[in-house]
C-alpha cells in the first residue's frame, strides 16, 4: 500500500513540473485614431489625426448612439 501511494504522488509531482512557461506575446499595435484605408471610415476624418478622432467620437456617442436622447414621443 505504502508503495502504491508513492508512485501516485511521485506521478503527481511530476505532472506539476512539466508545465510549459507562459510569457505574453510583445504585439505592437496601432493606436485607435492611426486608421484604416478602405471605404467605411466616417467622411470628414483624416487619418492619424487624433483630434479629428476625439471629436468624431464625441459627436459619435452624443448623437448617434446615445439611446437616452432617443427616447418615443
């Protein structure tokens, strides 16, 4: 019996000791306001610019898509 308890717990102890270390990729992203090139970015925003992109934000999330201001009449 002893025997039997030393193998499952030796077998335990190893398992523990063959995990893979886990490191974070180093992914270097673009910032938000960089932008994209294709037909779907908002008229009137430039690219890179980051106040034009403040204030399409801005005005994004004070008219269109506020539900509040939306309310039925």
């Amino acid at each position: 019996m002893k025997r039997m308890s030393f193998i499952l717990l030796s077998v335990g102890a190893l398992t523990a000791c063959g995990e893979a270390t886990q490191t974070l990729g180093t992914k270097n992203d673009a910032t938000a306001f960089s932008g994209a090139t294709n037909s779907y970015v908002e008229a009137g925003w430039t690219a890179g610019n980051k106040t034009s992109w403040e204030q399409h934000l801005r005005a994004r999330a004070q008219y269109g898509q506020d539900d509040h201001s939306r309310s039925p009449k």
